[in-house]
C-alpha cells in the first residue's frame, strides 16, 4: 500500500486539512474518546481538539458538560477522559476495573457517600477524620470500578460525588464484555488511524495488549479488518486505497500530548525524539507524518527551549519559518522559542 496515500486519508479523517462543523465533530469526537484538554495549556478546561473545528469547540464541550451530554470518567489506566453520555456502557465494558474486596478506607468511603451523599472531598475530610491525600486516591479506585461519579458540570473545583447508580440508574454496566467493547471501539480506531496496529491501541486506550490482539483477530475473522503491512486497516479501507491516489496536503501542526494522534504514537515517539530536557512540549506533524518535537520545561507556563527534527538539514532550513509559526500557536509570540535545531534564534 502507498504510504503518502496512508497518510493523506488519514489527513482526511483527522480533518486536517479542512476544519468541520458541528455534525461531523460529533463523529471525530465520538471515534477518539476519550476526550481531553490541551496538555500543557487546558488546566480545567473542558476537552478541545485542536485544529480540527471551524467553530469554538472549547465552549461547545463546556456547554455540553452542563448538560451532561458529556461526562466524566477514568477510562484509560486510571486517567481522567470525557466521553459522550450515550457510551457510558461500551467504556464501562471496555475500562472498568471491578473492586470485589474494598479495603477498609474504600468501604468506608463508599458507605458514606451512599448513605450522605453526593459529598465533596471537603465533606468527606471532616465526616471521616481522613486526609485529603488519603481520600483522593480511593476515590480515583471507585471511580475505575464506576461506583462512584464525579459531577463535574461547571468549572468548579469543589465538585460533588455520587453514587454511580444514584446518577445513571439505567446504565448496565454488564452489557458489553470486554471483547465485545473493544470490537466496536478499535473499529473506530482504525477508521481514524487508518492503519493501526496493537501497541497503536495499547498506547492511546491503556488496556492490556493480549486482550487487544485477541478483539483484533476476532474482527479479521468477521471479516471487518484486513493485514497490511504490519498492521490492520478496516476491509472497506483496504479496498478504498486500491484506487484512493490523494497525495497529503503541505503542512505543519504543532500537536500536545493529549492529541488524538499523539496519544496513539505515544509509545514509539518518546524513544524516537529523545533529549536531555526536562519535558516534550509538542510533537510536529509536518506534511501528516511525526517529524520532530518542541522540548523545554514547564513551570508556570511553558519555557520552549528548542526544536528537534528528524529532517534533512536543507528541508530543515527551507520550512524554518513554516515549523517555528507552527510551534507558536499555543504560545504565541510572548513566549519565543530560544533555539532551532540548537542554534539560537536572534
């Protein structure tokens, strides 16, 4: 399979090279839940995707949290993520955590919160005697077992938490099996990747890779995906490729961490782009493909240090000013850049 061809429709699905609307970000936000906030600059924000809505989708997804069309959860080994209400049982298939024998803080904090709630932590502190760093952690444990539910519907900090089915008394959380969910969620999956492959999947949902493998080979035996090239495309993209001649657009993004993209390649980009400093701010996709990273630290706000390119050095100097106008967006021009391929901007 052509590769340029790979990388243009995946171009496509991600919807870079053309924002959306409103219909079809509900379909890209749906195929790459969980959604999150910008890494390095989203600290209580609602989840955003960037570059890819022709409208304010910050604002859309904070009015959608009010309304509890999206909630929030840990769905990917224990991480915070915002999913739509409607697939509250496929994740609950897919991520739950089942806490059979609570230890004696995690039953204690479960019986108060179903006989007293929904509480705050505040509450809780001055109900048990208990330390806010002893509670937080038990509450995160509950959470993987969807016992308990954190309503964050505004952007206060001090936020109740209920019991789970005192929130969502029709959810069954037993509908899916593990299996079953997966095959719906990678199919989603590939459909945005295009090509995947199971560290793909391990990386971005956190789940173990045996059971990935195993969701995998059922759907090649259903026929719904095909092996390509050390990996797996949907059937229905196999075919298309066959004629699909699409070259990728000329371009530059500069993607956080919690992207879609980025959390799928996370696992190959950190030993690929490696560095002595003390974070990885973005990672530069330049023409669909991973071709570098913005490194430095964060503090108070992101300190750019410098930018790292697995470019050729006359490629690197013909699209300089194309990459440093890409690694501004999130900090515009009060936060400069020090350095380009170690060399110091003046």
């Amino acid at each position: 399979m052509n590769q340029h061809h790979i990388t243009a429709l995946r171009m496509e699905r991600q919807h870079l090279d053309e924002r959306i609307g409103q219909a079809e970000y509900d379909a890209l936000y749906r195929d790459t839940q969980p959604g999150q906030n910008e890494y390095w600059n989203g600290f209580g924000n609602p989840p955003s995707i960037t570059y890819r809505a022709d409208f304010d989708d910050m604002e859309y997804n904070r009015e959608r949290q009010c309304e509890r069309t999206l909630i929030k959860g840990r769905f990917q080994g224990g991480n915070l993520g915002w999913i739509e209400c409607g697939d509250l049982e496929l994740f609950a298939g897919l991520s739950m955590k089942p806490l059979s024998a609570p230890n004696d803080k995690q039953a204690a904090l479960l019986e108060l919160i179903e006989r007293e709630g929904p509480l705050t932590i505040q509450a809780m502190k001055e109900s048990t005697g208990m330390l806010v760093k002893e509670i937080t952690p038990v509450l995160h444990r509950l959470q993987e077992a969807f016992l308990i539910y954190e309503d964050q519907h505004d952007g206060e900090w001090d936020r109740g938490w209920y019991r789970f089915a005192e929130m969502f008394p029709d959810v069954d959380l037993a509908k899916y099996t593990r299996l079953e969910a997966l095959k719906i969620i990678l199919q989603r999956f590939a459909f945005r990747n295009v090509i995947f492959d199971s560290k793909m999947a391990k990386s971005f949902y956190k789940l173990a890779e045996k059971d990935i493998k195993q969701a995998i080979l059922a759907l090649l035996d259903d026929g719904i995906l095909a092996e390509v090239d050390g990996g797996f495309v949907l059937k229905s993209d196999f075919d298309l490729l066959q004629t699909y001649n699409v070259e990728p657009p000329k371009s530059v993004y500069a993607l956080h961490r919690n992207d879609f993209l980025v959390k799928s390649n996370e696992h190959w980009l950190k030993e690929k782009f490696t560095h002595s400093y003390p974070d990885t701010m973005y990672y530069l996709l330049v023409d669909g493909e991973f071709r570098g990273a913005v490194v430095g630290k964060f503090r108070h706000t992101p300190e750019l240090e410098d930018v790292i390119l697995d470019l050729s050095s006359d490629v690197a100097a013909v699209r300089r000013d194309e990459i440093l106008q890409a690694c501004r967006f999130f900090c515009g021009e009060s936060n400069p850049i020090k350095r380009y391929i170690g060399e110091e901007i003046l």
